[in-house]
C-alpha cells in the first residue's frame, strides 16, 4: 500500500505557523477586533478551559530527535528520491503541541491533530506524480474522562505535482500543504556528513483574518544534513480477510508480523525573514514581518521512497502592521500510517452477519462516505443527556471486538438526534453524544485518543421521517465508522 508514497513531512499541515488557521476559524465571531486580534481572542476563549492542562506528545515523542540517538555512518553514497506509483495511497497523522503568545505574554496552550488522505492519481515518466489529497485539520476539547477529544474539522481538497527531488507544482487555487519543497533532494549521491541547500516555502491560509485571496508565501533556504542510519524493528498488526481468518483460526481476524528496516535519517533547519509587500489585496493591519525557524529530523525509508516520520522543533513570529506580535513555539510530530481498505462489499456482509451473530440490536453495517459505518440507531442515554445508559455500553463492548480487527484506522464517531428541541440543542446534544461514545470506546482501548475524532450533526441528516415514534427512533443514533480515507 505504501510502496511509493509520497513524502509526508510537508503534507504535515502545521498549524502553529498558520495564522489563517486561526483566522478562518474564529473571525466571524469578533468582526469588529482587528483580523488578527479576532483569531487569537477567540482561539484564547475556546482553549481556557484545557490551558492547565499537562499535554503529552503522541506516542510519547517529542519535538526533537532522541538525545543520544546514534546514526551509522559508514555506508556509502547514496541517491535519494521519491517513488511513486499510480494507485497508492497513503495516509499521514501528524500532531504539535504549541504555545501561542500574544504581544510577549502567553494567551493560550494547544493540540492540534492534522489528517491527510492521499491517492497518486498518475505519474509523469520522469519519477514525478500528481497526488489527490484531501486535509483535515482538527482541534481539541475536554472529555468527560479522557481530557483531550479531537473534533472532526474542516476539510481542504488540494491536487498537486511533486516531481522525484521532491519540488512542488501546485495552483494559487489550493492553500494546503503548508510547508512545500521540504525535502528537496540533490541530483548527485551523498554519504554521511554531506550537507546542501534548497530552496522552499510555507503557504499560509489568510483570507478570512486578512482577506488575502491566495496563498500567503514566506520564502526559505533549508540547510540539509545527512546524519547517517538508525536500525528499526517494526511491529505490526494486520487484518486478515475473513476467508483467511476461517482458514487459520486467528483470533479478531489479526496476524502478527515483524519486520527490520534502516532508516536514513536527516537533519534539515530554515530561518524565514520574510517583510510582506504592500499591495492593494492588504486590508489595514496584515503580516508586515514573519520571522523565526524550523529544526527538523526526518527517518527516510529509502527503499519505499518515502519518509517514515519526523520530529520537529518550531518558533514562528509575526508583527503586524499595526505593531501587535503574535508568536507559535512548539513541536511536531508525524508518521505515515498503513489502513486496510475497510468500506468493501465482502467486509459490510460479513460484519453485519457478525453484528446479527453477536445479537446487537439496532445496528446496521454500511458504506459511509469515509469508510465502513456501524449505526447505532435508537441508541440510549440517560434523559437530555450524554450519559450512556448500560445497554449500550455492553452494545459498544461487543462493537468494540469488531472495530479492534483494524488497528491501523482511524475511527470518526458522528451523533445525531430526532426533530426536538432548538437547533442549538440539537447540535450541542449531538457533539457530546458523540465524544461519550468516543470517550468509552478508548476507555475500553479500542484507540488512543490521537486516532479517534468526533463530530456533530444534531438533525440535519434524518434516516426517517421525525413525524413518527419509529422514525424519531431511527434518527436517534451515533455512527462508528472505520475510517479508510
């Protein structure tokens, strides 16, 4: 599946430096505060209540390779390039930890959770290809049990060409990925300690914070190093077709492999000084100055083509025009996850016969716009609550056997209520329907909480008529579905 991906690092998109990210969501509601003033009072507010929280990095990682990390170096030259393939897929998770100050003062801590899905819809002959991707970018909030919940966000389709040393082609129409031409490759082999220069830059999304109807471009020379190979077993989990797995007896469908790999590893660093120049797109206040760096280790699978993860140390700032200074300082973290392609008609059958041999009520298998859904429908809490009642708990322990069988997916849980109540009820019912059912689902270690997303959708999509007690009772349901793009 990930024999030539594309590389990740830059569809990693990271957020701490976007101020747009801030901007799109949250200006509307402080129209009359400066644009970027809007973005930060508001992402302040929704952060308060997580701000004393302790955040640990996923998977335990931090921003930075590990302290006395020790890389081979006695191989020999080496070229490096991308491989791509038409047909593949990949996907890639990436998350920062970031703290955001205001005018030298910190204003608020943040997670941020970035999903990309990506298909190679062609290639070019010369080792370059065209990708499909579509980006994800959430934000998190506070669960009943479990502190962080991330909650399915926006969503950005970008269609793109990166040729072989890993430059960008791609339209003013598409804001994402953030960070282009991260790594650049030269065209000659090279050996441990070797260093060389490229060019790149990051795209930032400032329509709605400062009205700039294309990508706002901060331009960078990257310094790359060549550090040598680290050595690394891999242990994996996989789900077998269900006619293999009558065939071998293993247990939820799963197999175990092992598998030892060498990672390349780089070292790649940029300082942005960039001053903005006046144009009649720029509204009162705008980015004027944007300055700061990036320290980036990056594990390359050489025979993949392709990068296995990165870590990464960042400082962004930006002065305004009108003199405020805004500044993100973190860390990042990404991997280039494998998943089986759940949604088919084979899996739907046998799952819902699965479903129907468990004897679980009202649940119904389908294929749902991201993947293969398990609808909980009439599902039941406590009144007017999110308190799942003990039914349904001992519903989601049988679901939970089902949804273990794909340790490689993401799972998206979406809430839906009936025709009652305003509106603003009905969505807010829904998101927290949504976030109980993902709170007992990692409770029960189905997922951690980096690989769980919910959503809300109140009444807006009824499987029934609401006219009805049965037709209420249908559109009363939380969908589980096991992510595949």
């Amino acid at each position: 599946m990930f024999m030539s991906r594309a590389r990740f690092f830059l569809f990693a998109t990271v957020v701490y430096c976007t101020i747009g990210a801030y901007a799109q969501k949250f200006a509307p509601a402080y129209a009359t505060q400066e644009p970027m003033a809007q973005a930060v009072a508001q992402a302040s507010s929704s952060s308060k209540k997580t701000d004393s929280r302790k955040r640990p990095s996923a998977s335990g990682l931090t921003g930075s390779a590990p302290e006395h990390e020790v890389y081979n170096t006695s191989g020999g030259p080496v070229k490096f390039a991308f491989k791509y393939k038409t047909g593949d897929s990949y996907r890639i998770l990436s998350t920062v930890n970031e703290d955001v100050l205001v005018n030298m003062r910190l204003d608020h801590r943040a997670t941020i959770i970035n999903r990309v899905s990506a298909k190679i819809t062609g290639t070019d002959g010369k080792g370059g290809a065209t990708h499909d991707a579509i980006f994800m970018t959430t934000e998190d909030s506070t669960g009943a049990h479990t502190g962080a919940r991330f909650t399915y966000g926006d969503e950005y389709k970008s269609i793109f060409h990166r040729d072989a040393s890993g430059v960008y082609t791609i339209g003013d129409e598409y804001f994402m990925p953030t960070v282009r031409d991260v790594p650049t490759f030269p065209d000659h082999a090279v050996k441990p300690g070797d260093t060389w220069t490229a060019s790149g830059h990051e795209a930032h999304d400032l329509r709605r914070g400062f009205n700039l109807q294309k990508p706002y471009r901060v331009p960078f020379t990257a310094t790359y190093t060549y550090l040598g190979t680290v050595s690394r077993i891999k242990k994996s989990v996989s789900q077998l077709s269900y006619g293999a797995a009558s065939v071998s007896g293993k247990k939820n469908n799963q197999v175990g492999t092992s598998e030892s790999s060498v990672l390349h590893v780089f070292n790649v660093k940029y300082s942005l000084y960039f001053e903005s120049p006046i144009s009649d797109d720029m509204v009162a206040d705008y980015p004027a100055t944007t300055m700061g760096f990036s320290d980036e280790t990056i594990y390359w699978d050489a025979e993949k083509g392709a990068i296995d993860h990165y870590v990464e140390r960042f400082r962004i700032m930006i002065e305004t025009a009108y003199g405020n200074m805004y500044e993100f300082r973190g860390t990042a973290h990404a991997e280039v996850t494998d998943f089986v392609r759940t949604g088919t008609k084979e899996n739907i059958n046998a799952i819902q016969k699965q479903v129907d041999n468990l004897g679980i009520k009202n649940v119904t298998v389908k294929q749902g716009e991201k993947g293969l859904t398990l609808s909980m429908e009439d599902i039941k809490f406590k009144a007017d609550s999110a308190v799942l009642l003990e039914s349904e708990q001992e519903k989601l322990r049988q679901l939970a056997q089902i949804i273990s069988a794909y340790p490689d997916n993401d799972i998206l849980v979406s809430g839906h209520t009936a025709l009652a109540g305003t509106e603003q009820e009905r969505q807010r019912l829904s998101e927290e329907r949504a976030e109980a059912v993902a709170d007992f689902l990692i409770s029960l270690g189905v997922k951690d909480r980096y690989h769980i997303f919910t959503q809300g959708f109140g009444a807006s999509k009824p499987l029934a008529p609401n006219n009805t007690e049965s037709g209420k009772a249908k559109n009363r349901r939380v969908e589980i579905t096991i992510m595949d793009e």
